[in-house]
C-alpha cells in the first residue's frame, strides 16, 4: 500500500503566474464555470434537503405521529446516510469517475427526496432521509474532486472552493424558508426533488469526467466495514439520549470499536487500493482538517438544526417566522464565505477556523437568556456573531479538506473531513435535544443549557485547531 509524506500532502503544482479571479472568457475557462455552477447548485439542494426539516418539525412530528424521544431520528437521517458513506463515495468518486458519481447521487437525491414527501410513519421518512444523506454524500465528495481537476492553479482552486463554500451555507439558508413557505412539508420535498432531478439532467450533459489514475478494484470490503461502523456509531449517539447505559447503546459501540478495528486491518494489509491512506492520520494538516469538520457538527450544526424547533415550541413562532429569522444567521454566514477568500495571504486556514469557533461560541453565549424572557430580538446579536462564525468555518473547510491530500485524491479527502462533520453533527444534534428536553426547568432552560455546552466545545474545537501546527520539514 502507498504512503503519502508530510511533503506530499501539500500542493506542489508549478504556478509561475497565477491567473486573476477573473479570467478573460474562453472555452476552458467556460467549461470551469460550468462545473463550478453546476457543483454549487447541487451542493446548495442537497443542503436544502438537509435542513429543509429544521423548521417543520413540529408539523412532520405531528404527521408522523413521531413522540418526542424519537424526534432526533427526524433530524439524524441525512447526517447518517451522509457520514456513512462520504468517504466511500469520495474514494469511488476519484477512482472511477467524478462525474459519474456526482451525477448518480444527484438523480438519486431528487428520487428519494420526491420518496420522502409521501412517508406516513417515522420509520420510513427516517430511512428515505437516510438514503437522501447517501445521495448527498455522493454529490459533496465528487465536487470538490470536480472543482479540483477544473481550477488546477492554487488560485482558482481558492476561488472555486470559496464559491462552494458559501453555496453550503446557501442551501442552510433557503432549505428552512422553502420549507416554510410551502403549504405542506410534502410540498417542500416534492419541490426540493424536482430541483435536484433539473440538476442532474444539465449535469449529465454539461459536465466532463475525470478520475485518479491509480485505477484498481473497489474497496469493497473497506467501504462495508466503515459504512456499517459509522452506521452503529450514529444510531449509538441518536439512541444515546434516552440513556447512555441501556445494553443496545453499548452493544452499538461495541460494535462500533469492532468494525473500526476491522476496517483500519483492512486498509492496512489487504486492500490494494484502499479507501484511505491510514500514513495521513500523521499529517496535522488532515487532523486539523477532520478535527474542525468534527466540531463543526457537533456545535454549529448540533445547535442552530434544534433551535428553529424551540423557537416555535417556547416564543410560539410559525415555520416561516423562524426561518426568516435563522436567515439572519445562514444569510450572513453564506456572505461571509463568498468574501473569505479575501482574507488569503492575511490569514490562514487554520486561524480562519478558530476564529469561526470563537465567534460561535460567543454567540450562543450571546444568545442565553433570550427564550426565557419570551424575547426574539435579544436572539440577533448572537445570531450575527454566530453566522460570521459559520462563514469562517465553511469557507476555509473545503479548502483545507483539498490541500491536506495529494490532487489526485481530492474527493478522498473532502470526503473524509465531512464524514467527520456529520457524525459530529449527529452528536450535536443528539445532545442538544437530549439537553433541551431533559432540563427540569423547561424548554427555554434546557436551550441555555445546550448553549452553554455548544459555546464550550466551540472553544475546544479552536483550541484543538490552533494545536495541529504544522511540522517543519
């Protein structure tokens, strides 16, 4: 099996003159927007399925008869499906074929979300919300891979990773008014489908292929093993809320160490083409990579995916009055990435990280109090910290997931630090509603709890960060 050094994980490609941001118009540079555009609007769909049950909560709850102590499995579908399968489906996606890859998850996110609209039990809306985070997986893994083979200089690719970073902060931003703003939350994924099957038609046209050239077999076996390891370890976590000590919740981690342990035999001594160079667990730039997409989920996404659903159950808010509001948040923080790339040069990556943490941080903390006194305006400051936070995070994210790896595994290794953000979000999403609901002094009691808990590991995400420095050479 090959080891990637410290040396390789950086980029290497010649760049004697840089092209501007802005590149006289000509076939190829076409041919890049092209793949950036379609990229990005896949990508902003797939975070609108994503977050399209932020603010329908309570009404699909109520459709699906689902009581409260399931209520995260509404929420922790996609995240599963999508930490599941992420790094597979960056690993098939660099071995053969970006584009076909992309293209197959993006005609599968529009089916199974058309699927998710017509559900009548908790049960089958959670696995049709499952099958949509493996779909999504598929289309975030290969785009970034896509976007690296169509910008190849170290300044496109900046430019290209900013535009789909703030495109992920995009699809957070209108998924709940969407959803808000139908009728009926069916309503919502029959049009979220149908965004996602347009998507996928242009694509198949419009887009080119490219590929790794190390070839070989799928890693099969690899790709089970860690799908069924991170699988047990999500419906540990989800599960975990109602009692940390119940024997499924053990025999699920147990399961978990198990898999994990069969997985790393695996890649180390009988894959020839394994899904992940375990040699770049080593590397402090993937660790700080996969430690902030970790923490990522586990704060950001943990808190702001429960908070429209205590805003309607303690203020009394409608849908779409709260999302209207998380637009503030989302809004600012889709602004702020597209602007990010700006701070290149100035400021890097791994400072851009911790800075959005600190920020979050700050604003949950901003934010206590806020639900208690029955006041949505003391929700803003907090709101505004928290969205330049999350602006920070998703802008230096993609980037630092595409150059902690060689080129040539570029969906490899977006896939790798967003696996670790949505099993972090499945966490986070777990602990908040596991603290929210459990308080004995109330809904708003339980959200400052959460809040507090969401500020502190912020700050451990930044501290953990800031530690990974890189290794002189």
């Amino acid at each position: 099996m090959s080891r990637f050094n410290e040396r390789t994980i950086k980029p290497t490609g010649p760049s004697p003159s840089p092209p501007a941001l802005t590149e006289p118009p000509s076939s190829a540079t076409r041919g890049a927007r092209s793949v950036l555009a379609l990229t990005s609007a896949a990508t902003a769909v797939a975070l609108m399925t994503y977050t399209a049950p932020v603010v329908t909560l309570p009404d699909t709850a109520a459709a699906l008869h689902t009581p409260a102590s399931a209520q995260a499995w509404l929420l922790n579908g996609t995240p599963l499906g999508l930490a599941a399968l992420l790094l597979v489906a960056g690993s098939l996606a660099d071995d053969y074929g970006r584009r076909r890859i992309f293209v197959a998850g993006t005609l599968a996110l529009g089916l199974t979300t058309a699927l998710g609209g017509l559900t009548t039990s908790t049960w089958a809306f959670t696995l049709a919300r499952v099958a949509q985070g493996a779909a999504s997986a598929a289309i975030l893994a290969s785009s970034l891979g896509l976007l690296v083979a169509a910008y190849p200089s170290p300044r496109g690719r900046l430019h290209a990773t900013g535009v789909w970073g703030a495109f992920v902060s995009g699809g957070i931003a209108v998924g709940p008014l969407v959803a808000g703003a139908m009728p009926d939350w069916r309503v919502a994924y029959a049009v979220l489908g149908a965004a996602a099957l347009i998507v996928a038609a242009l694509s198949f046209r419009a887009l080119p292929e490219s590929r790794s050239p190390r070839g070989g077999r799928p890693d099969v076996a690899g790709a089970l093993a860690f799908g069924l390891a991170l699988v047990s370890l999500v419906a540990a976590l989800t599960l975990g809320r109602d009692g940390w000590l119940r024997p499924q919740v053990g025999l699920l981690l147990a399961a978990t160490v198990i898999l994990l342990a069969v997985f790393t035999l695996i890649e180390r001594r009988f894959s020839p083409t394994p899904m992940i160079d375990l040699a770049l667990l080593r590397s402090p730039r993937f660790l700080g990579s996969s430690t902030a997409g970790l923490f990522t989920g586990l704060t950001v996404i943990g808190l702001f995916s429960f908070l429209p659903a205590l805003l309607q159950q303690t203020l009394g808010m409608s849908a779409m009055d709260t999302a209207w509001l998380l637009l503030l948040w989302s809004g600012l923080s889709f602004t702020v990435a597209l602007q990010a790339k700006r701070l290149t040069g100035r400021v890097s990556p791994r400072w851009q990280l911790a800075a959005g943490f600190l920020l979050h941080a700050g604003g949950a903390l901003t934010m206590l109090g806020a639900l208690d006194a029955g006041s949505w305006p003391r929700l803003l400051p907090g709101l505004l910290l928290g969205g330049v936070g999350s602006g920070l995070l998703n802008a230096a994210l993609p980037l630092l997931a595409v150059e902690s790896v060689p080129t040539a595994r570029a969906a490899m290794g977006s896939g790798a630090q967003q696996t670790f953000r949505y099993i972090g979000s499945c966490a986070g999403v777990a602990l908040t509603i596991a603290l929210a609901t459990s308080s004995g002094g109330g809904l708003a009691h339980g959200a400052d709890v959460a809040m507090v808990v969401s500020a502190a590991l912020a700050t451990v995400g930044a501290a953990g960060v800031l530690g990974l420095r890189e290794r002189a050479h």
